[in-house]
C-alpha cells in the first residue's frame, strides 16, 4: 500500500509508525503487528493505529524518519511482515519449555535492536521473573548479552573487577577499593551505574569528581594508563540489553534471577574481568533479607562466573544500616575522601572498603590468604590510594587537587530532631533514601541526609537525628516534610503516632 | 513543577504526557511512572520521556489534552503520584498468590480506565496465562467485567444467548440459530464479534444485511419488540475489558483460560441471560484439539456459569471442517439465507444450527429433552425462521425483502484446480482463512473462498478445489499465489513438492 508520509517529530524509541484504522484493516494489520517500509532500503516498522492520521497517510516517528533518510521521501511503499520468531520463543518459554542458545540471542539481540515491543518484553520479563531459567539458560543469556554489545580486550592480564548487587545507602566503597587495587599495580576497568531508584548510584558519586561519561575506548586507556578508572556503564555500548531490560523491569518492581546473575557477569565479562569481587549487602530492606538467600544467589554468581571463565567471590555485607554516615552525592564524596586524606572517618566505611578490596588482592595472589585486608589497610593508610585516586581523577579529566573540604554540601539544611532520649533501635534505609530523594538526590549533588545517630547510638531528646541537605529551598521543604511525616528510624520510647479526637468544623 | 503546555495531537490511547528527561529527572519520574495534572481539576497521567519535548515543555497526548479542556492550558503544574495499587495486585499474582474479589475489581476498573501501561497489562496477561486463576477468582474476575461495564435489564425473562468460541470457519449458523430461536418467542439479544484473525465474525455476517452498531438501549428494545437482535458487541460498552485485555493478548498469541472463561460469562452475564449454549468447534485445526480439553472447558463454563446464576450448556461440535462451503462475509450469508427461503444447503449447517437450537430450546422447557432439534428443524422448514430473520433484519434498519440471490460475491474470481484424480484427504482450515483474509476477508464483504471439494469428496484432475472471490483484482491475485503457494487441502496422491536441481544461471 502506497502512503503518503507525515513525519511526527516524536521518538517513539523503535521503530514504529502510525496507521489510520481504515488504512490498518485494508492491510490486514493491527496495532503491535509489523510491516516493511520499502524504500531505498527494506525496514520493519512496529504498526500503531489512530485517528489522527488521516486515510492514506502514514505517521512515522523520529528513529523510522531519520532511517529513511534525511529527508523523508514523500511517499512510502507497506507491506505487512512476520513478527520476529523472538516472540514465538518468549511463548515457549511462558509454555515452561527449555530454550537454545540461538533463541536466548535471538532475544536478546532483538531487545538490542528495538525491535520488541513494550509488550513484548514485558512477557518475557514476566517469564523470567516466574519460569526462571536453567543454568545452561542463565550462561546463554550472559553470552548473549556480552556478544550483542561492545567489548574491552586488554593486552595484559589479569584484570580485577568489583560490583555490588546494591540496596544500602551510602554504599561509596568503590571511591576506597578501586584506587587501592589499581595502587597494587592491578588493573580495574570499573563500569558502574546511576542511582535508578537509590540516592546516588556509584557513577554519581565519581561525577562530582570527574567525567564518568567515558567511552570503551577511554576506559582502555585511562585503566592501562593508571591502573584504574570509575566510568559510567550507561555511557559505553556494554552489554546494553540490560538497560533495556531495566525500562520493562522497573515500572513493574521486578528484578527476575537469570537477569541478576546474567547482567552483573556480562558487564564483568565484557571488559575481560579474571577475577571478581561481588558485595552482598544482606539484611532486613536490602535486596537480600536472609543469609540464606545470600549463600544462594553467591553460589549462583560462583557457578555463573565458572562457566564464563571468570574467578568470583562474594563477600555477604551488613545491609540493614547504610555504609558511614551520609547519603546523597556530595556528602558521601566529601566522607570518603577524608578517609582517603586523614584515615578519619567511620568504621563501616573503611572495613568495607578494605574488607572487599582485600578479597581481591587475595584472589589474584597480591596478598597471601588471611593478608589481603591488612595490605589494603596499608595502601589505604600510607596514602598510596589517595595518590592513585587524585591519578584516577586527572585521567579522567577532573581537578586531582581537590579536598574533601572544597566539596560542598548543599546550602539549605534541615534537621530531624528526637523527640525524646534513649537509644535508636530501628532504622529504616528505604525511608533514608526517599528523603534524600525528596531533597533533590541524585540529581541535585549537593542534596543528602547525615546520619547523626545510626542503630544502636544513644540520642538526646531534642538532638538532631538526621541532618537533611539540599540545593533547593522548596525541595529541603519537601524533604523535611517527608522525614517528619513517617522517621527514618525509632528512638525507644518514642511516640509513634498521636491519635485525637477528630476535630468539630 | 511549572511547565508549557505543547498538544501533541497524537492519540495515545491513554492518559499520557512526555517531559523532557531533563525535567524528568529533576521532578525524579521515569518512564512509565505516572504524574498528577493539576489544573482545573486532577488527572494522573503516564509518564514518557523523550528529547523533542524541550526544558520547561510538556508534551500532551490528544486525551489528556481534552480532559483539560477544549483549548489546552498554557501551563501546568505538575507533581508526580504512585503507582495504582493494581501493580502490587499483579505483582502477588506473578508470586503465585491468590487474590482478593477487592483487588481484582481493582485490575478490571484500572484496566477499562486505561490506567495501566502496555508493559503493566502483558504481565497480566503473561501472569494469568502462566499461573492460571482458582474458580474463586475466575468468578470475581467475571463480576468484575460485568460490573465495570453496561448492563442490560430485561423486564421479561427468561433470556437465552448463543456463544460460539470460534475456531472454525463459515461458522454463520447465528444467522439461523437467532431466528430460530425468536421465532419460537424466546428473547435472545446476541452481541457478536468482527473478525479479529478469522475470515468473518457474526457481526461482520449480519453486517451484510443490516446495521450491527447498535447500543445497549437499541439491543434492548429491538429484542423486546421483534424477540431478537444480531448487534455488534463493540458497538456497546458490555464488559469493555475483554477488548482492552485482547489487545494485550493479540500481539502475544495467548489467550488465557481465565480470560476466555470470564469473558464469554461476562458478556452474557451483562445482557442477564438466563440459559446459554454454547458451541465448541472440537478437532485439529480448532481452539480444542481434543475431545477431553472440550470437556473440560465445558466443565469450567458450566461451573461459572453456575456461580453467575446462568444455566449454561455446551455442545461439542465437528470444527475439522469448515461449516457450509462458504468463508467470507457475502458469500456465508448468502449460504445462510438460502437455507432459511429454501432448506437447501450443506448438511453441516443446517444440522449444526438446528443442533444448537435445539438445546436452547430444551433448556428453557420450550421442547422436551430429546425434542428441541425436531422443533428447531420445524421452525426453519416452517418458514418462520425466515419470518423472524426478516423482523429482525428490519427492526437493524436493514432491507427485510432481501433474498439470498441478492447477495453478490466479489466480481474477482479465481480457482485452484486439483492437480489429480483423487480423493479430499487432508483439509487445513487455518490456509482456507489465510486464503479468504488474502482476497479481502473480512473489510471486503465480497471477498471470501468457496469450498467446492471438502474432505472426504473425490475430485478429478482439472476441478476446482476452491474458488476465490474479491472485490478488488490485486487482492484475488495475491490470495491465488497464496493458495498455490500452500494448498489448504490434499488430494491422494498429489505432488506435494518438485524439487528440481538447481538451475544453472
């Protein structure tokens, strides 16, 4: 069917066009079947029906446009085309039946390629997340998404990687472990993402020291110049199928297993990783409420790691409370580099750091078994990470100068304060990150909440129990409103909620 | 946040606004989160994102733009909002928990007010395909359909429907059952479906002789007046999630047990029908492979059915074969109204509408057990099945002296011609609807396939096997190169392929 083209100036994010219902019936197509634009050249759109189009028309979005030229041809020849045999595996799969390695990447390699509708995608997440997959499935998929995406080789091996599955606040370790690896004359490619639903993700963090949006290439580089680099993932082309997985997971809250294990063992696999550390944070409001479960999905990562020919240890964490004391970009920077700076600051932090970084350091052989956190210590202590750090820092084109005293919090505070005396015991991370979410995190970097009293502290009635930051004066207010409406945390003998009589108008 | 309004004059099919991802990120949405609208009044809006939207703009789909108003507001305010609790619901379903009658009804009412994303109704789908529904749920499910939607209520009962749940082709025996039924003074007011994938629906049937867009009021007071009615059920607003949840199911290719179930109840629930048959084409080729899945779907809709207050009862019936010789909207009517003037006609439509008939008419005590058919076959041979087709034909607002000569198939015309001597062995109904679809079926009321040869007849080489119509010339020739390609039908002894050597170039 000949139809005259109305650009729509839309991104639709595929490649789709629109159809008038008239048009869409005469063709035999409905919304969500696809057709061949022939032109110059042969391309599957994805068919969207309305009324805005008139009969003989055919609306097409931004990405089908610009494929079709710089200037859309006036006049645009359809015909309707299969679906792609994706769909009939994700069907198998929703059957319960087992797949191949060729349907696991022909998946994948069509989540890459756009070329699934929402949909689409949303079965096959839905799938995963109730099907699950089988180990031989779960390597196939890793495979399939490092071999849909750009890889890093390096000419000198080993290369050491570090990754965290998330869910605790202020979790900054990485700012600590990758300049102590890359100090031991190791070599650590550090990919890492933004904050999707947290406070500040690891790639916020590096941003407020230097650029993060780094492309393989300079990652490359920069990590066989100086021994490390803190980019951000989003930035390169490395196993992109998982941030496309991401876009139907998260409207849904679902995270399935075989996307987990697949996503963190591609990313690492990609960038040719030997031997991989993987923090754990385990506890009540992390992703990992039990150790049970953390032995599980560890053994899962173990074995996944096997098949690829990646060395993997896990490193189960406390989870329940956050890492130091400050939440929210700026402030969480500012707490580790004065750890690298003056070895002051707390405890959770810099156990952590070393903890993991001194697994690592043992499994490439650095450090004798039962040595690595005492020769991370040292790294840490003698100043060398710092050193390596501020080289990190300037390969990536930020100021290697700074301090943690030229890093400012934001300028509008609020304070949380405890209604009585006693000690804090219980805490709540999830209610941490939505205030600091609320004053502007991770957007705003100088937005975040200091944690004045964790677990287990005693507090004074009328002592601040958080500290709230923000660049903005009306999301301060929001914050401030959100913290008080529902605490972060309870003071023993605190009044939880105060019931009066309803009030005569 | 404070943003200029840009109407996008595209409908979205959905409450819908697009944010540039920088004012995305600073309001702390993503795509696919929703948005309170303040302005005169509230409306939740979902969120997409996308760079043609510039800072400080908001891009608003067609919807939105008329919920706000005739003429769009310059500006809006906008806040973002949580998610519906429907996800949570589809959440515990994907978790393979039972839900609540409450939480159901809060899937169905979000779903009918397109509250849901694409994304958040394939896991829905996906989810109630996987996991299934209990009887409890599928009742509740059922309710919810009907009460979302409009109802009909009839001051006389008892009211009998007829449901066929498709799957076989030429299946026009509605257009005999209903009259059959009406003339015996039974109300049955029968809404129908267009064809989504087959070659012709019922609606698309009586289309041919009259109007089929009718209302709920219309439906009601034509069956109050001439005792029947042949509506489209599109036309009305009758469990309106049904063609929501399609919409999902279609591009996925499944159609889940506890949807097919509630929604054929539902819709009969909500016209209050009383006893209901309904047909289930059984054999290769069909919905129902087996005779022991038909009995179990017969089971389950006479368990809801049950629950609902309706008496339902099922008939299994031969769908191997099409019914009649005819597939495609003119040609099945003609088939259909030259059995009603004259009793001439395939066996296997007159037998099987007077079959349906017949239980209905033994159901509600009109004929004794064992009697219904005699009397169905009586109505018909009587002429008054003719009688009433024509009252209702005229209460439609169509012509009632229309005859079956009047009907004309397509002017385009082609035949496959059987390549031997031999008998009809083999019969693929899903080609025959390929064919007739390829020649125009169903929006080309002309266009269909007329079986000459069905299983189990001998041919001699040179007859035809089939002969196609269409409206338009193209059309025919793409159907011929389609049943050449792939014959729908094998004769004993037939090449089924010549494969040659490759011909040197």
């Amino acid at each position: 069917m000949e139809l005259k083209v109305q650009p729509l100036r839309i991104k639709a994010g595929k490649y789709k066009i629109v159809l008038n219902p008239e048009d869409a019936k005469e063709l035999g197509v409905r919304s969500g079947d696809r057709v061949q634009l022939k032109d110059h050249s042969y391309l599957t759109a994805i068919v969207e029906t309305g009324d805005m189009i008139a009969k003989g028309d055919v609306g097409v979005y931004q990405e089908c446009c610009e494929r079709l030229g710089k200037v859309c041809p006036l006049v645009i020849n359809i015909v309707p085309t299969s679906k792609p045999s994706s769909i009939s595996f994700i069907k198998k799969m929703m059957d319960n039946q087992k797949l191949t390695q060729e349907e696991i990447y022909q998946i994948i390699q069509d989540i890459v390629r756009e070329n699934l509708t929402d949909i689409e995608m949303a079965a096959f997440v839905t799938t995963s997340y109730i099907h699950g997959m089988s180990a031989d499935e779960i390597e196939w998929l890793t495979r399939a998404m490092i071999d849909t995406g750009e890889k890093i080789e390096f000419d000198t091996h080993p290369i050491v990687d570090k990754h965290s599955i998330g869910g605790v606040p202020g979790n900054k370790i990485s700012l600590l472990v990758v300049p102590i690896i890359a100090a031991n004359d190791l070599l650590i490619p550090k990919t890492s993402s933004r904050a999707i639903t947290g406070a500040a993700g690891t790639a916020d963090l590096m941003g407020v020291l230097a650029p993060v949006e780094l492309s393989a290439d300079e990652i490359k580089y920069i990590t066989e110049r100086v021994g490390g680099v803190i980019a951000w993932g989003g930035a390169t082309n490395i196993a992109p199928a998982d941030d496309k997985l991401i876009r139907s997971e998260y409207p849904l809250s679902i995270d399935p297993r075989s996307q987990l294990l697949a996503s963190i063992i591609a990313k690492k696999g990609a960038v040719g990783a030997d031997y991989v550390v993987i923090d754990l944070p385990t506890g009540i409001g992390t992703k990992i409420p039990t150790a049970d479960e953390g032995k599980r999905l560890a053994r899962d990562l173990i074995e996944l790691g096997e098949r690829l020919g990646i060395s993997v240890e896990c490193a189960m964490t406390y989870g329940a409370s956050p890492v130091g004391r400050t939440v929210g970009p700026a402030i969480e920077v500012r707490e580790a580099l004065k750890v690298l700076e003056t070895m002051q600051g707390p405890n959770s932090l810099i156990e952590k750091s070393t903890g993991l970084a001194g697994i690592l350091l043992e499994m490439v052989g650095v450090a004798t078994r039962g040595h690595g956190k005492e020769l991370a210590m040292e790294t840490l202590r003698s100043g060398k990470a710092l050193t390596k750090l501020k080289e990190i820092i300037e390969a990536q084109g930020g100021n290697p100068n700074i301090t943690h005293t030229d890093i400012k919090p934001g300028e509008y505070r609020g304070e949380l304060l405890s209604p009585v005396d006693g000690y804090v015991i219980e805490f709540d991370n999830k209610r941490i990150v939505e205030i600091a979410r609320a004053a502007g995190s991770p957007i705003d970097i100088g937005a975040g909440v200091w944690i004045n009293k964790k677990k287990g502290e005693l507090v004074k009635k009328g002592e601040p129990l958080i500290t709230i930051f923000a660049d903005k004066d009306w999301k301060l207010t929001n914050a401030l409103k959100s913290a008080e409406k529902e605490y972060p945390m309870i003071v023993e003998g605190m009044v939880l909620e105060h019931i009066r009589p309803l009030q005569v108008l």
